[in-house]
C-alpha cells in the first residue's frame, strides 16, 4: 500500500514537470480551460440577470449549485483523469493498457497516474470563484452542521463523478472504443446540476435520482444550506444522503476489477 | 490534364462540364463526402446523447421563459426549434472543435497538401464542404425529423422560406470555414496551438447564440455579438427558419452573412501567405 502510494506521488510528479516544461502553452491551456467555465456560466448569469432568475431561484442561488458542481467535477477532471474514458480506450486499443497490466505494481495507481491534467486549474480556480461568490450574496446563515457538512457534499460529489470515469473506462473494455452515450452520464450529470432539478422533465428527474443518483450530492443539500422553501416537501434524510451516494465509487472500483479480470486484449 | 477515379463515378458527375479547378474542387468534395460517410454507426450513436442534452438544454430554456406567453419573439415552439436547430447543426459546423488542419501542419502532412495543383485554402474547403454535406444528412436531417416528432416546432411555411434558410446554411459553412481556418493557422506560429483553438470555439458558442438565443441577452451584449460574425452563422438561421427575419430584413442578414463569408475566406488566403512563409517541416 505504502509503495503504491509512493509510486502513484512518483507519477504524478513526472507528470506535472512534463506539463510544466512548455510554460506558455501550459498557462494558455489553463486560461482556456478557465475561460470556457466564465463564458458558460457568463451567458447564464447575463440572462438570469436580465429576467430576474429560473423557477424561483435567484442567479446567486443558481450560483451555488453552478460553483459546486464545476470545482468538484473540474478536480475530478484533473485527478481521474487516465480514467476519461476517451483517453482510457486509446489505451485499450493500441494495447498500451497490456503493458500497465505487466507491470507488478497496483494497476489502479498506474492509470490514475497516467495522467494527470494540471490545466484544470483553471476550471477548478473558476469554479471557487463562482461558489465563493455564491456563498458571499446568498448570506447563508452558517451553522456549524452546515459547515461541517459542506466538504463532505463536496468530496462525495468529487468521488461520485470519479467513480462515474471509471464506470465509463471499464467499459470500453468490452466496447474498445469509448461509447458516446457515456457522455450522458459524466457531462450530462455535472449540466444537470448546474440549475434547480425542478426546471426538467419528471423522467430526467427520476433518471438522476435513481439511476444516476447524483441529485442528492448537489439539489438536496443545497436546499439545506440556502433554506430554500422546496426543503419541506422533500424527505429529510434527503439532503444527507450524500456520502452514501459517494461510497457508489466502490461499487464502480468493483465493477473495474471485474473488467480487468475479463479483459482480453485487442492483440495490437 | 485528366483525373481519373477508381469508383468509376467520373462519367457520370457534372464536373466534367467544369473548369479543371472547378472539377478538382468537386473531385475532392466526394473523396470527403465518402469518407466521411463511413461513419454511419458513430451518427446513430451520437443521437441518444444529441437528444438528451438537447432536452437538458431546452429546459433551461423553458424554464426561464416560465408562465410567459413568449420572450423576444421566442415562444415555446420556437425554443424547441431554436434547441432542435442549433443541436442538428452542431456537427455540420463544427461547432465542438475542428483541429485537421493543425494537426496536418504539426504532423508534417501539410508539405504534401501545398503541393497539390490547387490552391491550398480551396483544397480545405472542398474536403470540408464533402465533410459537412455528411453532417448535414446523416446527423442535421435525422435530428430535426427526431426533434418534429417529440415536439410541436415551428417550420417554414413557403418555398422562399425554405430556399433563405438553404442560402443561409451554405454561407453559414462558408463563415464557420474560414474562422476555423484561421483560427487553425496558429499551428503555424505556436507549437501548442490546441489551446488557442479551445479558447476561439469557446468564444464562437457565446456570440453565435449557441449558448443562449442572443435575444436573450441585454442589448448591449446583442450589439456586440453582431459586430463579430459569429451570430451569421447561427443565429440567423435559427430566426430565418421559425419565420423572425423577414422582407428587406432578410435579405440584408443574407447579404452580410456573404460579406462576411468573403472577408474571411479571403483574410484565410492573406494570412496563410504569411504562415507558409514561416514553414519548417522537421524530418520526413
């Protein structure tokens, strides 16, 4: 466990020096990854402005759910990111995966350490920006539950996106390539909770709180921290599920290591 | 000088009434067209994930718009439509991203393409022209039909109708073309280009109202888009088709989207007259 954890500190480090080498390209592809956030979440914040919010929800509200959900997903992005099932397939069809699994050393560090895409700062950096923002116009009446829960909502969103990549990575392992529909699941997922679950269709609702249960780590608790007025319809374990729907990335680690023991190579 | 095909599809195309340019255009059109075509189950695939994001998309949207009857001329109707258009057009154009021609200039695979007895800017053109006649029908007609079938959207009423919204889609292909181009020729100067490509498409989806129809936005946002020339190649189509632009209206919107289209193809000829200048193929 020790060395895995030493080997997996080794590659990243390897990693991010690699990134580091050309500066310029290094600080253009974090500001684009940056800008992309501030122009998305730019158009929302000019209309919700112009038209005074969405179903009820005011643009800092909004906000919040928009902050939280591009940090966690944009550090997910950066630390899970040999997962990204695009990337992973690439090495499941030109059987560079076949070379990780010679290698005697734990085969989940060796991808995660596979890449590591320090551009994300600049998502991540955006995405503080707006929860910052968020947390100062919405004056939340902090308790301290409140504050003590709050990184626990945001590490389980974090892990919950993560175990979402490598459901999407074991399965191109039967697919070789990786599967558009996977999209649905990660990026649906991270759009869906930018705005109030009330806005969609009631089987978007359902999908996303049954299959993809990932309204319990974002809309839930985020009635709890803002008090919003749809926290009394809703059960009120509701808003607490979230560290349970983040132990979810276990089940997806188990479906890994069920992949990886069917896995057959494509031979090239 | 003669060109022959392997497909045996020569005798019967209308490029041998053209000019040998014309013909060599054409030629390259089809090679395009059939590649691209072979990618028939990625267009399948690609639905199921289209129409959930357009649903995802739609109702944002819908929610803003709330209990009101409509929004700057955009009711229900035509905010399915505006979701169902702007997301069949997302491949014709390129929208999420178009890196060919950069990675030709860092693979070295550009020193052949110069060498082509053509002018390399239409060379482009003709293989993007075959790739976005695909998008069209394999992805933008299946995807509208899908849409009309789900939701009530408005359509075109006449046969005028129908042929602006034609001229308006091919010069939208023309605008999108050179602005890629262009924003392609950075390989030239920088080594690292992708980011610069990023950043230019992430600009494209603001002002061309493919994040929020520009009559959403203040005023002053809306005169600023149309400044740029990305609104004609989205938005208007979105205002042609659902019947907002019309009378003389319609006819300038054509006439700028074409100004625009020739400005930027010809700023592509300048530009990359510079850019080759600076070429240096490593290895072979």
């Amino acid at each position: 466990m020790w060395h895995t954890l030493l080997l997996y500190r080794r590659l990243m480090s390897v990693q991010m020096r690699s990134q580091m080498q050309y500066r310029t390209a290094f600080v253009l592809e974090t500001l684009s990854t940056a800008v992309i956030v501030a122009v998305e979440f730019g158009s929302v914040a000019l209309v919700l402005n112009r038209f005074g919010g969405i179903q009820g929800w005011t643009l800092a509200e909004v906000a919040f759910l928009y902050g939280m959900s591009e940090t966690a997903f944009g550090f997910m992005d950066m630390i899970f990111a040999g997962f990204d099932p695009p990337v992973f397939g690439q090495h499941v069809r030109r059987g560079t995966f076949d070379q990780l699994l010679l290698r005697p050393v734990n085969i989940t560090a060796q991808v995660m350490g596979s890449e590591f895409t320090l551009r994300r700062l600049g998502k991540i950096a955006l995405g503080v920006a707006i929860f910052a923002f968020a947390v100062q116009a919405n004056q939340i009446i902090w308790t301290p539950l409140k504050l003590a829960y709050l990184p626990i909502v945001m590490f389980s969103l974090f892990l919950f996106f993560g175990g979402l990549f490598i459901i999407g990575a074991t399965i191109t392992f039967w697919t070789v390539d990786s599967i558009e529909v996977m999209n649905i699941l990660t990026y649906g997922s991270s759009f869906t909770i930018d705005y109030p679950m009330t806005i969609y269709p009631d089987w978007i609702r359902r999908f996303f709180t049954f299959v993809v249960p990932v309204i319990f780590l974002s809309y839930y608790p985020a009635l709890y921290f803002l008090d919003r007025p749809e926290l009394a319809e809703a059960p009120p374990f509701a808003p607490f599920l979230s560290p349970v729907v983040g132990i979810g990335l276990l089940l997806a680690l188990r479906f890994w290591h069920f992949g990886i023991r069917r896995y057959q190579s494509t031979g090239t | 000088m003669t060109f022959h095909s392997t497909t045996g599809r020569i005798a019967r195309c209308p490029s041998q009434y053209l000019y040998p340019t014309m013909r060599l255009f054409w030629e390259f059109t089809v090679r395009s067209f059939q590649r691209h075509l072979t990618y028939r189950a990625a267009a399948v695939a690609g639905l199921v994930t289209n129409f959930f994001f357009g649903i995802l998309r739609v109702s944002v949207l819908l929610a803003i718009l709330g209990e009101q009857e409509s929004i700057e001329g955009y009711g229900r109707a035509e905010l399915f439509t505006y979701m169902a258009l702007t997301q069949a057009i997302i491949t014709y154009l390129s929208l999420f991203g178009w890196y060919d021609l950069m990675n030709a200039v860092h693979s070295g695979e550009i020193a052949t393409d110069l060498l082509k007895p053509m002018g390399f800017v239409s060379f482009w053109l003709a293989r993007d022209v075959g790739r976005a006649a695909v998008a069209l029908l394999l992805r933008g007609v299946v995807i509208m039909a899908l849409y009309s079938l789900f939701f009530d959207m408005v359509h075109p009423t006449s046969v005028a109708q129908v042929t602006a919204v034609a001229v308006s889609l091919i010069l939208a292909l023309l605008i999108s073309f050179g602005f890629r181009f262009l924003l392609n020729l950075s390989a030239f100067w920088s080594p690292n280009a992708r980011g610069i490509g990023r950043f230019g498409f992430t600009i494209s989806w603001f002002f061309s109202g493919f994040l929020m129809p520009l009559a959403f936005f203040p005023a002053w946002v809306q005169q600023i888009a149309y400044l740029t020339p990305f609104p004609y190649a989205l938005n208007v189509i979105v205002e042609i088709y659902t019947g907002q632009l019309t009378g003389p209206a319609l006819w300038q919107t054509l006439c700028i989207q074409l100004l625009w289209g020739l400005l930027l193809f010809t700023l592509a000829h300048v530009t990359l007259r510079t850019a080759v200048k600076r070429l240096v193929i490593l290895g072979g």
